[in-house]
C-alpha cells in the first residue's frame, strides 16, 4: 500500500512537472511568435533560443489557407 502510493505521488510529480515545462515552452514560442509579428527585439531571456523556437514555430504553423508546409526532404506527405 505504501509503495502504490509513492509510486503514485512520484508518478503525479513527474507528470506535473512535465506540464510545467511544456507550459513554459508554450509560453516562449508565444512571445517569440508576437516580437516577430509586431518587428518588436526580442525579449533577453528568449535570445539564446530563438532559432531553435522558431524553427519548432515553422513546423507546428500551418501554411496559407490552413495547408501544412511542405515538406523539405523531398518526399511526399503522408
């Protein structure tokens, strides 16, 4: 019984504390996606990792009329 427990609580810690991170992603590729469309610098803290949030912007943004991007290894999409 013990044992379930503290499995289960590290098991809710883990999975809080995921959460957590993909919130703050979240919230810098939000940033990163309003400096670039307002032409504003960048904030300080995003500097450092704002091409590897942009590129993560280009995949997850669909294209004109909602379409994905194509893709750039040639191959058809699926």
């Amino acid at each position: 019984m013990l044992r379930r427990q503290a499995r289960e609580r590290r098991e809710y810690l883990q999975r809080r504390a995921q959460e957590e991170r993909l919130r703050r992603q979240q919230d810098k590729k939000e940033q990163l996606r309003q400096a670039l469309d307002e032409n504003r610098l960048l904030p300080t803290e995003l500097r450092r990792q704002a091409l590897a949030l942009q590129k993560e912007l280009e995949f997850e943004t669909p294209g004109e009329n909602g379409e994905p991007t194509p893709r750039c290894d040639g191959q058809p999409g699926r």
